[in-house]
C-alpha cells in the first residue's frame, strides 16, 4: 500500500538553494580544487545536483557507513561498510550528507578522516535537525535547510529504503 506523503519542501525550493549554497562553496574553495566525500546512499542525490554547479575544479569519492542500532535511532557506533577509493592527504575535504541528526554519525566519521591528513575538512549537509543534536561538538559548514523534528523522505532519504528517489523532501502521513 502506497503511504500518504506530505510535501515539506518542493523540488524547486531544493534545487534553488542548492544552488546558492554551490556558489558559496565556490567563492570558498576559489583558487583550490574540492574533494567531494558522498556519504552513501542517502547523499546521493543531493552530492550530484551540488556538484554540477559547482564551478571550480571536483573530485569525487564515496563512502558507505552504518550505525548499529536499530529502526531510526543511531547508536554512534559506526562501521565503515565501503571506504574511499582514494587518500586524502593534502585535499581540501568537503562530506556531503543527507541529514545530520543526532550527529553521532558524523563526530565518529570527521574523527577518522582528519586521521588521513587532508588540508582541510568541511561538512555540507542538505537538511539539518538541530533539536535532535546529541553531539555537540559537530559544526555544520553548509546547511541547505534547519527543518523541525520529523522524520523526512526523498531526495536521497529513505524510510525503510524506500522514498529515495522522490524528487521533494516529504513528511509520511500517518
Ligand atoms: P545521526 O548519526 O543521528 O546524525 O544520523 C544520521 C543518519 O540517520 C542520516 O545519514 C540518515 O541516514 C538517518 N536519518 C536521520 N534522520 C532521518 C530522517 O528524517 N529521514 C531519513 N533518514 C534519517
Ligand atoms: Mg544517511
């Protein structure tokens, strides 16, 4: 059975503040080539649209992690279930994420990639929850949109897997 969704923020909203958050990593990373980090699968979608506007020099790489815990509670213990390709010595580092949450995800994976010594790292994300921050400690560079406490689909996020590819950010309807 299909579920009811709610829409949150539209396609267009998306796109255009994609858009500008591009320029301003632009303006930032002037003169320097940005190593994008995609953090699978959920910053899929949200790396890609990033990227083709950005317009100074890319790399890309990916990298999948899990957090043990269950149903949509994050335990901060997390396992790397597909790392880099590449080293990132001396690259200027920028994590693109779905959303940050409680930011246990995100403390434990910044504390493994400074370990590999890149020129800087910076964290872009496409939503942002504050309310739901446990750890504290996790600033946020880039953020597309703050929304409140509920439990969000599509461009890249999925509730049981599902809902990735819808082209909006929606809420499920109970
Ligand atoms: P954190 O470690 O609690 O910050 O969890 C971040 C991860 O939890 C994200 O990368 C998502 O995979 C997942 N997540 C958190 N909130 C949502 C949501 O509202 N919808 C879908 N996935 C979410
Ligand atoms: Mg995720």
């Amino acid at each position: 059975m299909a579920d009811k969704i709610r829409v949150l923020l539209k396609e267009e909203e998306v796109n255009a503040r994609i858009s500008e958050i591009a320029a301003q990593v632009s303006r930032d990373y002037e003169g320097k080539c940005v190593h994008l980090i995609c953090i699978l699968k959920g910053g899929v979608f949200f790396t890609c649209e990033l990227a083709k506007r950005l317009t100074v020099p890319v790399t890309l790489d990916f990298m999948s992690v899990s957090s043990y815990g269950s149903g949509t509670v994050s335990s901060g213990v997390v396992k790397i279930i597909k790392d880099l390709d590449e080293p990132l010595e001396n690259k200027d580092v920028l994590i693109v994420e779905d959303i940050i949450d409680s930011g246990r995800t995100l403390a434990y994976l910044i504390e493994v990639l400074k370990q590999r010594n890149p020129a800087s790292i910076r964290l872009c994300t496409l939503l942002d929850k504050p309310e739901r921050r446990v750890k504290k400690q996790v600033k946020v560079d880039y953020t597309c949109f703050t929304i409140p406490d509920e439990f969000v689909v599509g461009y890249g996020l999925d509730y049981d897997q599902r809902y990735r590819n819808l082209p909006y950010i929606g809420v499920i309807e109970q």
